[in-house]
C-alpha cells in the first residue's frame, strides 16, 4: 500500500518537475523570439514620392491602453482599437516638410468614435499639409458623421458605389435610473452647488433639469455650428445645402430611389463613387506604382512615425507632455483613469530631470476626486515655483475635476470644441434600507458617538450626517472658486457667476477668460517653449510605469502580425457605456466622498 503511494507521488513529482522544464524552456524560447525579432526586423525605409496613408483604427485618443497580449491570445478575442491623436498630429506635420512625401491618403472604414475636437484637431493637421502644395485623396466604404468631418477635408472624396453617408447633427442622450432605483426601493442622497452640476442627475430624476436641457441645448448648438460651417467651407457648399441634406435626408434618397451613395455625390458632399480595385488604380495614377507593381506608392503612419523618429536627432532640451485621460481617482491609476498619486509622480519626475525644461499637461478628463485633483494641481504649482513652465492643453473634455488641475498651469490652451468648466463639487450616497428590508435584512448597531458608524448604506443617512455633507460641498465649492479666482486673477463673485456646474465650449470659456487661447497641441507645446526660452528642443511624452512583459509582446505580435483588431458595433457602444458608468462609480474613492466630475461626454 505504501508502495503503491511512494510511485505515486513519485510519478506526481516527475510530472511537476516535467512541467516546469516546459514552462522555462517556453519562456527562454519566448525570449530567443523577441531577440531575434528586434534584430532580424528592419527598421521601416520611405519610399521616395511615396503617399503617407492614414488609417486610423477605432477610438482617437491621447494615449492608446496597453492590453495584456496574453490575455488577448487566451481568450482568442481581438481589443477594440485604438489610434493615438499625438502620433497621427505628428505624422502628418513631418509629412509636410518631407519632399519624400508627395500626397497623403486618408481612409476611414476602421475609424471609431474619437471625440469632435480631436477630430477637428487631426482635421487641420491636415489643411496644414494641403497648404504646403500636396493633395489629400480620402475614401470610405461609407461614411459615418465623424468619419466625414475627417475626410471632407480632402482635396477628393470617394465613396463606395453601395455606400452611404450619415449627417444626423448632434444629440445627447441621458440614461436616467431613479425609476429602477425607486422600483429597488434604492435611495440616493445627493449633496451640491450648482444648478448646472448635472452628473448626479440620472440618480436623482427620470428627464432632464430645465437647466440641463438648456446647458446641454446651446452647447450643441454652438459644436454644431462650427462642425457645419467647415464641412460647408471645405466642400465649397452653402450652409443652407449642407443643411438640406441633415433635414431632408429620406426625400434626397427617394429622389434617386433610395440610392444613398448616388445622393451623397448629386449633393455635393462626394466627388466620385469607386470600388477598392478602381480606388487603388486611381491611386496608382496619381502617386505612382510600388516596387513590386501591385499597389500604389505608399507607407503607412505608424512606419513612418518610426523612420522619422529613428533618424530625428535628439536635443538636451526638452518639453515633457504628461496625459491625463479618463475619470481622476485618488492613488494609482488603471488603464482607464488618472490616478492622482500617479500623475502626481509623474510631474514631479518631469520636475526633478534637468532636462525637462517645461511641462505641458494633456487633458482630457470630465473630472472625479476632488482631492485626487488637488493633488495634481498642487504638483503642478509646485513645478512653476521651481521655475519651470506649465502650460495646460485641453482636449475633448477638461471639465470639473479635469478644469480645476488645469488651474496649476501658467497658461491654459483649449479646442473651440472642447468642453470645459463645470466648476461644481458634489457627494453621493446611496442607501439599501429598504431593498435589504424586503429581503428581510435588518441592522443593529452599537455606537460610541452620533455620527459612528452612521455612513453605512445598510442605514438610513442621519439627518446630522446630512447636514455635515452638505457643508462640506459648500466648502469645497468655494475652495474650488478661491483656486480658479487665483489662478484666472479675478474675483470670486466673477468665477461664481460662470461656474455652479456650467459646462462651456473652450470658445465660450476664452470669452468668459476661463482659458487663455485657442488651439491644439501643438501650440501648446510651442507656448511652453516660448515660456522656457527654448529654441531648440525635443518633445517627449512620457508614460509613467510600464509592464516591460506587455510592451515586448506587443512587439512580437506586430512582428509576427496581428491578433485581430475591431472596433465597436453601436449595441457594444450601448453596453460598453453602461457599464463604463458602472466602472466609474466603482473608481470612485475619494477619501472625503467629494467629487468635481462633468456629466459631459464630448460628441
């Protein structure tokens, strides 16, 4: 019997022993692979007279998430894409001064959502390089409204002979949740300032606030507007033309029965139809055949963007572009989100390197912690006493939370689209009395003071507790005014009088002297070089901690080529907003339960 079980364990133990031989050799093999992959894979060469093509794939942002390849492989899934708006600015503004490049090709079938501004930002990067004397050709198999804004800055527009063209204008829809919430017997106590602090709103009502349809009515007016008096100007049509295609799109289609491609080019918003193989030919015609004759001249932005950078001289000087994107939480940051303590460290590392001569800050946040905010801004003021420029640079939202850190810089830089403002604090409590009650869960308590014990949401909130909540919104609400007031050199009644929770368009927020100019990037970037008497200088964009692990295996994969890349159906849109939402009330973890967040999601 003994026996029986030494040979067992003794079996066990060889077949542990077996198994880890496999996993170190896979893991030394895996390593080999990654060598052999750096060195054997040559660096991207530009073709002389070569188009520079832009593809961008899924969600424009300031800094593209990190996914575990691993966990991509295992699970057989593909990550929904994502494009870096630095990285394609970048491209296309080398592009302009490089006489290898003679045209630039845009196609839009892979692009996402990417917020108006960035949209608009890439959009002029463009009309820049038109402005040098080389065309841009876009294409689309069909065209959704962003994906147009894009691509209607070409000097020609194609559409697929079986494509289509949306213009639906500008919405934005609310989920409201109290009905579900009162159904639940769930009570959410809300504590503000500010008739326009409308993010806690979904919680608390069914509709819209008279105030927020009125907030949220002129916002969309004003992004309309400018979005329309472009595509108009860059199609050479008349407002009242592009205008005539949003509001009367179902008689344009029974007008060439229901041929949406052909009422897209008869209005003007196209310039030909073609299939792929007709599109690649034209091409072929207009820059020039590929080495092996099968496509047209070309290199694709991510290649270039290495070519250039590989053989880009690199100056002591430099300006450091920190991001902060996503929703503000207090300590680390995941892969969606700002962590204060993260950034935090981040700026004080630019502040600490003797080659970071000036710190331009990248925002596109709707805001979250309260003191989470504090704590970058306060990083930030900490660097401008050192001496060295901070300029803030606003992207799609830079509202609430995301306003109240851009007030540390010396300077603030926003889109015309950006949404910004929402100077505003508000707390939330949620209390499961009732639905705990009906599941016949009751609380007892022993306490050694009035208020111990009492923020549980198994309780009724006490009115005591209430009434301190409330106080220190009010607090925080006029702390968050003393900064701003500080920051804008103007007086507390002036900020008070645009801020209880307003949210504005960066080019409501210049007139209101809420940020100092207009522009992108790039400006930014200039601005704070300008600060720092800089006239040579490399811009650097540094990314905080990075999974080593993660990063070589993105690089073996891209070698090897990829998993799979998709991007988002509407109904994944739905859902993954949702639960966004859901993800963001479980970030929230502010130590006070104090909040400057924007319910503003840029369109």
């Amino acid at each position: 019997m003994f026996g029986f079980l030494g040979r067992m364990f003794a079996w066990i133990w060889r077949a542990l022993d077996l198994l880890r031989r496999v996993v170190v050799t896979l893991a030394f093999l895996l390593a080999a692979a990654l060598v052999i992959a750096f060195a054997l894979h040559p660096g991207p060469s530009v073709p002389d007279g070569a188009a520079l093509l832009l593809r961008p794939a899924g969600t424009l942002v300031e800094r593209v998430r990190v996914d575990d390849p691993l966990g991509i492989i295992r699970s057989g899934g593909a990550p929904v894409a994502q494009t870096s708006l630095p990285d394609l600015l970048e491209a296309v503004r080398a592009a302009r001064e490089d006489d290898r490049i003679k045209a630039l090709v845009i196609e839009t079938d892979q692009l996402g959502q990417g917020g108006l501004s960035k949209l608009a930002e890439l959009r002029e990067a463009v009309l820049a390089f038109k402005s040098g004397g080389k065309p841009v050709y876009a294409r689309g198999e069909r065209f959704t409204q962003g994906q147009y804004f894009l691509a209607s800055i070409a000097d020609e527009v194609h559409l697929a002979p079986d494509g289509f063209l949306l213009l639906p204008g500008l919405a934005r829809n609310v989920s409201y949740f109290k009905g579900a919430l009162d159904a639940l017997g769930v009570k959410v106590h809300v504590f503000r300032v500010g008739e326009y602090k409308s993010f806690s709103e979904p919680f608390t009502r069914t509709d819209m606030s008279d105030e927020d349809r009125q907030s949220s009515r002129e916002l969309l007016d004003a992004l309309w507007a400018g979005m329309r008096e472009r595509v108009a100007g860059s199609r050479k049509l008349s407002p009242e033309a592009l205008d005539r295609y949003v509001e009367d799109y179902a008689g344009l289609l029974q007008a060439t029965g229901g041929d949406a491609a052909r009422a897209a080019r008869e209005a003007g918003l196209v310039d030909a139809l073609s299939q792929r193989d007709e599109w690649h030919q034209l091409l072929k015609a207009r820059v020039g055949e590929s080495a092996d004759g099968k496509d047209y001249r070309r290199i694709d932005a991510d290649d270039y963007l290495a070519a250039v950078r590989a053989a880009r001289s690199h100056e002591d000087a430099r300006v450091a572009v920190l991001v902060a994107q996503g929703s503000i939480v207090d300590g680390a940051a995941d892969e969606d989100s700002v962590g204060g303590d993260s950034l935090a460290a981040q700026i004080r590392a630019a502040r600490e390197d003797e080659r970071v001569k000036a710190v331009v800050l990248r925002i596109d946040s709707p805001g979250g912690s309260a003191w989470a905010s504090e704590v970058i801004r306060r990083e930030l003021e900490l660097t401008r006493r050192e001496g060295k420029p901070v300029v803030a640079s606003m992207s799609s939202v830079a509202a609430s939370g995301g306003y109240w850190v851009a007030a540390g810089a010396d300077e603030i830089w926003a889109r015309r689209e950006t949404l910004t403002g929402s100077i505003g604090v508000f707390a939330m409590f949620p209390e499961f009395t009732e639905p705990l009650a009906r599941l016949g869960v009751t609380t007892d308590r022993v306490a050694t003071g009035p208020l111990a014990g009492t923020l549980d949401p198994r309780r009724p909130l006490e009115p005591a507790l209430a009434q301190a909540m409330q106080l220190g919104v009010e607090h925080s609400y006029r702390r968050f005014l003393e900064i701003v007031a500080t920051a804008r050199r103007k007086d507390i009644a002036e900020i008070d009088a645009v801020a209880r929770g307003r949210v504005w368009t960066g080019e409501a927020a210049l007139r209101l002297g809420l940020v100092d100019k207009l522009g992108g990037i790039e400006d930014a970037v200039a601005a704070a070089a300008k600060r720092a008497q800089l006239e040579r200088y490399e811009t650097v964009w540094p990314t905080g901690e990075i999974n080593i692990r993660n990063l070589l295996l993105r690089r073996l994969m891209s070698v090897v080529g990829p998993v799979g890349i998709t991007t988002e159906s509407p109904l994944a849109r739905l859902l993954g907003s949702l639960q966004a939402q859901a993800a963001d009330l479980l970030r929230w973890n502010d130590p006070q339960h104090l909040y400057g967040h924007c319910l503003c999601d840029a369109p």
